[in-house]
C-alpha cells in the first residue's frame, strides 16, 4: 500500500493490535511509525509501496559468558527495538538510511566481504544478503528507511536487531516468510562474524529473532534447542531495569576475548574444545594442574561456568513452574557469581572506572532482600540489569538516576515475540 496509505492507517488505529503486541501501548507507537513513514517519504519519495518491520533488543537474563562454550542461555526481548519502513525496488541495490547515518548502498552483484566495511553497518548488511542468498532465498533490491530505540552499548544489542531486521526483511518481502527465526538468526552471527568481524556467540540474534522468554541450549550450535518458556512477566509484582552506568564497550575487545581464551585453554586441558564437553568432576579433582597450567583467574572463570551453565536451566525451569522467588534467588546468585569468578565487571585496564561494582552494590543496598540484580551483558562496563518490586520502582530509578544521570535507569517489558512483519488488524 502506498506510503500516504499506511500512514493514515497508522493514525487510524489499524496497527493498534500490531502495537500492543509489541510494546504494550498504542499512541506512542503510532506517532513513532508516522514519524518514519515521514523520514521515507524524504529521502526516498512519497509514491513508494510500503510495509513495516521490527526486531527487538535483547535481554540476558542467565546464563553470563555461556554461550561460547556451548552452554545454556536464558534470554528474553525487550521492547525496545529496530523499526523499518521498506520499498522494494528494481534496481539490485539495497540502500538503508538509518537515522542519524550515513546511507548505506550495497550492489547484490557485489556480496563478497569488502574489508574497508570491517565494524560498520555495511557489512552487516552485505553479510546478511549473502548469507540469506547462500542459503537459496531470493535476495533483491529494497530501499529502507530505520530508526531504533535500543540503547547502544546498553548491553541490549542493537547490532542483533539490526541483523534480525534484515534478515526477516528478506525473508517476508521476497520469500513469502518462508525463514524461520533460527535460521535467520544463525545467518545474522554469520554476518557479525565474516563480514563484521566480531567473534560473537549466537545468544543476541536468537533472542531477538525468537522472542519472549527463551531457553536455548547451543551444545550444537547448528542445531540449538529452543525453548519459549510461558511465564506472564507483567503480573509478577516486579519491573525489569537496565542501568546504564555511563561506561561504552569501546576498548573492552580484549578484555572478551580473554574469557574466551581463558575457558578454552581449561578445555584443552581435557583434550575439549569447550568448557560445555568437560566433566566438572573431573575438572574438579585436577583443579591444581588447572590452576597451574592456565593460572588461577582462568580456573575462576571455568567454576563459573559450570554454575551459570546450570542456573541458565534452573532460572527457566523455576520460570516455567511459576516459583518466581527461585527465579529470583538463582540471578542473585548469578550476579555473584559473574562478580567474583568470571570478573566481568570492570576491566583491569581501567581499575579506576567502576561504575558496574557501584551500580551493584547501590542496587544491594537498596533492594536488601527483596528483587535481584546482576551484570547485564557482556560486562566490563556498560549496564546492570535489576528485578525491582513494583513498590520500589520509583526510588530505585531516583537512586540510579541520581548517581548515573538522568534516564540512566531504563524500565522495560519482555516482549513476546521476536522479529516481526507488522499487518493491519
């Protein structure tokens, strides 16, 4: 339908069921979609054929640093997210404007990796064409216009969203929908990885292609078991916040790649590739040669591992029999465990700069035995993620707001669904 067309059924209320869906409102929504059907219409024209696409951030909910050794992961989507307007065009060429950017244009005659695009948007994109090509899916031309609400550097993932975006863009606007949220996903860390250049897991784009609660296990990452878990998160008497502290991930790249390394140089210690295939008994009884041959912070952050690695299924498993109060217990206990073993909460590099460690320890202070709160993420700097009581809400977000600036505390829902094709109800 013409872009005119859409946007008065936007104001309409004929997306409202699309909306409440999505975000849990409608009049907000409705003015941001209006606002991009404008942003379209300016920088590609107003006589274009038009529909809309979403895909979500993410939040980490258990499971810290699992996932790249093949561990378990509880993840859920949030509603916050990447939204696009979409024309397809006749033209082979793919060109997204995406707010506060500069145009992106990507030839589908030219897919191969192209390392002057290394770390910017326009290799996840050219990624994702190819990959979705490689995979027999028909790949043409479109002209996009996106706008995002997910906090960068806020441990949300945007870069996933994006990915997912694309992805499900392809999918429905040449493909009848025939990709499934896994593929997509799988295609989306193929993107991040050969064209991107980032060794990322597969947890950021299957939360955001899946949606809602999800349990994943990826001991075969080709073939990762995922589970939605049905737990109605609006009626628990509590409020999921994310903190920003003010930190970036800038220069946080080695401090990653240590726990990567870190864990696996303990798994070739018994002929593994990863943590996931070693027997913690045996890890256990030689802990000493561990600890000798990988060093002591090496050996924390497998121990770690082992016990996110449970708490990751007992969080979904507490989740799904409605003991929220063990769903509780078990992120404290992963808090302390990524605060005290994986030691992702500040980088060594700038022992000065601890704003995770502070939020944390205000976040206990506060909350005392009620709620729960963790690292958020990857870590090191960045945000905190905390399971407020309903009645606690409003002072806990004076208290962050106060220490990290205003707005830093951030009150979201879990989003039922992943990455989406918007229709009218």
């Amino acid at each position: 339908m013409l872009l005119k067309e859409e946007k008065k059924a936007v104001r309409a209320g004929e997306y409202d069921k699309d909306f409440e869906l999505l975000y849990g409102e409608t009049a907000g929504p409705a003015e941001r979609y209006a606002g991009l059907c404008d942003a379209f219409a300016q920088m590609f024209g107003e006589e274009r054929d038009i529909r809309f696409f979403s895909a979500p951030g993410r939040t980490e909910v258990g499971g810290n640093h699992t996932d790249h050794q093949r561990g378990r992961v509880l993840a859920g989507s949030v509603n916050l997210d990447v939204i696009a307007a979409v024309s397809a065009n006749e033209d082979g060429i793919v060109r997204i404007q995406s707010a506060g950017y500069p145009l992106d244009t990507i030839d589908l005659k030219e897919l191969s990796p192209k390392e002057e695009e290394t770390g910017r948007a326009a290799s996840l994109i050219r990624g994702m064409c190819a990959r979705m090509r490689e995979l027999g899916y028909q790949v043409s031309g479109f002209d996009a216009y996106t706008t995002s609400n997910v906090l960068k550097g806020s441990g949300l993932s945007s870069s996933a969203a994006f990915e997912v975006l694309i992805g499900v863009i392809i999918s429905e606007m040449f493909n009848g929908g025939a990709s499934n949220p896994v593929e997509i996903a799988q295609a989306a860390q193929y993107a991040e990885n050969v064209y991107f250049g980032k060794p990322c897991g597969l947890m950021d784009q299957m939360a955001s292609s899946v949606g809602g609660f999800t349990a994943i296990d990826f001991a075969d990452p080709a073939k990762p078991v995922i589970e939605k878990v049905d737990f109605d998160f609006a009626h628990s008497g509590h409020k999921l916040c994310i903190v920003n502290t003010g930190g970036n991930h800038a220069d946080l790249t080695q401090d990653y790649a240590d726990i990567t390394a870190e864990m696996g140089a303990v798994a070739r210690m018994f002929d593994c590739k990863y943590l996931r295939e070693v027997d913690e008994e045996a890890f256990f009884s030689r802990i000493a040669a561990v600890k000798k041959a990988c060093g002591d912070r090496a050996a924390l952050r497998a121990i770690h591992f082992f016990a996110d690695n449970q708490r990751a299924a007992d969080e979904a498993e507490a989740l799904k029999k409605g003991d929220f109060a063990a769903f509780l217990r078990l992120i404290n206990a992963s808090g302390r465990s990524s605060y005290m073993y994986l030691q992702n909460v500040f980088s060594t590099s700038a022992p000065t700069e601890q704003g995770l460690s502070l939020a944390l320890c205000l976040s206990e202070g506060y909350l005392k035995d009620r709620g729960a709160f963790r690292v958020h993420g990857g870590g090191f700097a960045g945000t905190i993620q905390a399971f407020v009581p309903a009645d606690l809400l409003e002072g806990y977000r004076r208290l962050m707001d106060d220490v990290f600036g205003e707005g830093a505390c951030h009150v979201l829902n879990i989003r039922t669904v992943g990455g989406y094709a918007l229709s009218k109800k």
